[in-house]
C-alpha cells in the first residue's frame, strides 16, 4: 500500500511540475536571441489600381455641330463611335512614414490611345501623424470640389464649365501644402470608400504655387500662380455630412492666338475666386459651387482678347438607392458659364448653359453605367469662327470598369 500510495504521490508531483514549468514566465535574461523584424522592402509597398471609360455618344443627336472639346471629344463632329474616355493606371504607396508616392498615366489622352501622365507626385509629411504635408510635382490644384473629384467617382460624364475652364486637365506642377487633423483625414478617406463619391484629401486648409500653363508644360513666364482652398466635412449627430468650401487663385496666363487678331497682347491676368457646398447622398444629396473672377476672353465685336469678367457653376441632385447589393444614383445637373477659356484659341468666348439628367448603374464594385442625357445650349466663338451659337440635346453612355 505505502508503495502505491508514494507512487501515486511522485506521480501528481510531476504532473504538477510540468504545468508549472508550462506557465512560468520566461526568465528576463533570455538565452534565446530574440526574432528580428522583418520590415517590407519599399517596393513591397506599392499599390497598383486603376480605371477604364468607354462612351457612346450618338444616340438621340440632334445637332452634330454642338460639341465640346474640353469634355468629351467625341462629342459632336463627323465622327463619334465608340470611344475610350480614360484608361488609367495608379501607381501608390506609403514607401516611408514620412514619403508618400502617386504616378498616375493615362492611355487614352485626347481619344488617340496614347499615354500622358496625368499625376506624379510625392508627399512629404512634416511631423509624424502626416496631419502637416508638402505635395511636390504634378497633382491637381485645390480648386473646387468636383475639379478635384475622381473621374472614377464623379457622377456626370464631364466636369462642368465654370470651375473647370480655370485648370486644364484640373492638374499643375508646382509646390503644395495641405494640413487636415489625423481624425479628419480619416474622414475624407471614408467619404471615398465608403461610396459617397467624395473629393480625396487635399486638406482642410491648402495653399500652393505652380507654373499656371497647363499640365505636361513649360511655364512661359516668370509669374508662379497662387492658389488657396479651407473646406471642412462637419459630421451631424444624424451621421449626415456636409461640407463647406471657399477657394481662390491669381497669377499671369499667356494664351494661344491667331495672328488675324488685333492686338500683340498675349499675357492676361487671372483671379478667380467662390464657394463650395457639398451634401452627401445620404441617400438624397446636393452639390452646388460658383466661382467669379477676370481672364482673357475673345471679344468678336472687335476681333481681339480682351481682359473680361467671368462667372459659372452648377447645382446637382442626386438619391442613393441600394438594393440587392447593386447600387442605383439619379442624378440632375445645371450648370452656367460665363467667361472665356484661356487654354483654347483666342481664349475662346462661352455661354453655357445646360441641363443634364441621368442615372449611375453599380452593379458591383468593379462594374458601372452611367445613362445621361444632356440637354445644351453653348455659343463658343473665336477668330476663326466669330458668330458660333449651338443648341441641341443627345443621349449618352459609359461603361466602367474598376481594377
């Protein structure tokens, strides 16, 4: 018995060592080398995505001879067909905490399927949250919140004229700071994925410096354009989010001109200048922008460019409609311009106006169409057509994919 009983004994006592041994803290003076941490190469960090566009725009036309160049060059015209809008590959990544990268090209620039960049920047953050960054190449310029708006998310087909005519391609290289609370940066990253077709961070307060001639060009004068932008995304208590901007910029442009026009006069002063207000679709949205301002503008009473007042924006409506995974937006657009475009010949003169009315069809997130159908009335007049008033209306469409 008294072996039995000493055997049973030695028996629990090893069991109970062994659970012991099991959950005794390591001792701090390790013997064993501690596992080194394996850090990403920086080009483990890039992230690749993109975008495609293809539109139709000849159905329902009622006037070939209303187009616009600046939106959608198959627009009107003899020829139209099919056409890829964009086709975009973006290359990003966090390849340092402090140094952010964006290369954007383009492979269906001006509808001859040939590649542009449209973006190539780095961001350089000046203290550890990122909240106080520079942006230094070619981005877009803080002004206005559907020029900033990614053709990926924008509802209409094209940006609307007022606030588009005062950055080609909405794009400059030069020399941007941005500055927007940890929290808030969060939130303008949120309005993006989360659907609600927001802006992009470009900061709550912005303010940069560029060349002022156009993407993809040289400057041709020695007069840096300044441009400024706050806005702010307030959060209600209801989640609904609103958001208010007020943006500006001034510099000196050089427009292209016929030699048939009167005057040798080629560098115009610049200042534009207006509001923002933005209400996101939750489910029923809002979007209103104005801007005022000075440019150069084709004056066909006396054949000549001429320093002139402009003026343009628009008010669109929408309603988020989600149902079975697929998401449905209609949407209205009106939109007014102004004012001469300093980028086109003569700095063309423009009287836009124009009604819009469409639907966006998600039919997951990788596949959309968009049906809109433009209603417009433009006069665009330079020295090579002085007396040029177009009305019309026309159904189109766009099919895209995201990658």
């Amino acid at each position: 018995m008294r072996i039995r009983f000493a055997a049973a004994l030695a028996f629990m006592a090893m069991i109970s060592f062994g659970a012991f041994a099991r959950g005794a803290e390591k001792d701090s003076l390790l013997t064993e080398k501690p596992e080194p941490q394996v850090q990403n190469a920086w080009f483990e960090k890039i992230q690749i995505r993109g975008y495609a566009q293809m539109r139709y725009n000849g159905l329902l036309e009622s006037n070939p001879d209303l187009k616009c160049d600046q939106c959608d060059k198959s627009w009107g015209g003899d020829g139209g067909g099919f056409f890829f809008r964009r086709i975009r590959i973006i290359f990003s990544g966090q390849i340092h905490p402090r140094v952010y990268f964006y290369i954007q090209p383009d492979f269906a620039s001006g509808g001859s399927n040939m590649a542009q960049i449209r973006d190539a920047y780095f961001d350089l953050g000046l203290d550890a949250n990122n909240e106080f960054r520079l942006r230094i190449g070619q981005s877009k310029v803080p002004f206005g919140f559907e020029n900033m708006q990614s053709s990926q998310n924008r509802l209409p087909l094209d940006r609307h004229d007022g606030m588009n005519s005062a950055v080609p391609n909405e794009r400059e290289t030069g020399v941007f700071f941005y500055y927007a609370p940890k929290e808030i940066r969060k939130r303008f990253s949120n309005l993006v994925s989360s659907g609600l077709k927001g802006s992009g961070d470009y900061g709550v307060f912005g303010l940069g410096v560029y060349n002022g001639q156009g993407p993809n060009a040289l400057d041709k004068n020695k007069n840096l354009h300044l441009v400024s932008r706050i806005t702010y995304p307030f959060e209600l208590p209801s989640g609904q989010i609103i958001e208010g901007s007020f943006q500006g910029y001034t510099g000196k442009y050089q427009v292209n001109r016929n030699n048939k026009t009167d005057s040798d006069q080629v560098e115009f002063n610049e200042l534009r200048y207006g509001p923002s207000l933005i209400i996101y679709s939750q489910p029923f949205g809002l979007q209103a922008e104005y801007n005022w301002g000075t440019g150069p503008e084709y004056d066909p009473q006396t054949n000549d460019v001429k320093q002139s007042p402009l003026g343009g924006g628009y008010v669109l409506a929408s309603y988020m409609i989600e149902a079975n995974s697929k998401v449905i937006i209609p949407f209205t657009r009106y939109h007014y311009f102004r004012g001469g475009k300093k980028f086109e010949l003569d700095a063309t003169r423009h009287r836009v106006k124009e009604l819009e009315i469409g639907v966006e069809w998600q039919f997951n997130k990788n596949f959309e169409l968009v049906t809109m159908y433009t209603i417009s009335d433009r006069t665009f007049e330079n020295s090579l057509d002085p007396d040029n008033r177009q009305k019309g209306s026309l159904l189109r469409l766009q099919a895209q994919v995201n990658f």
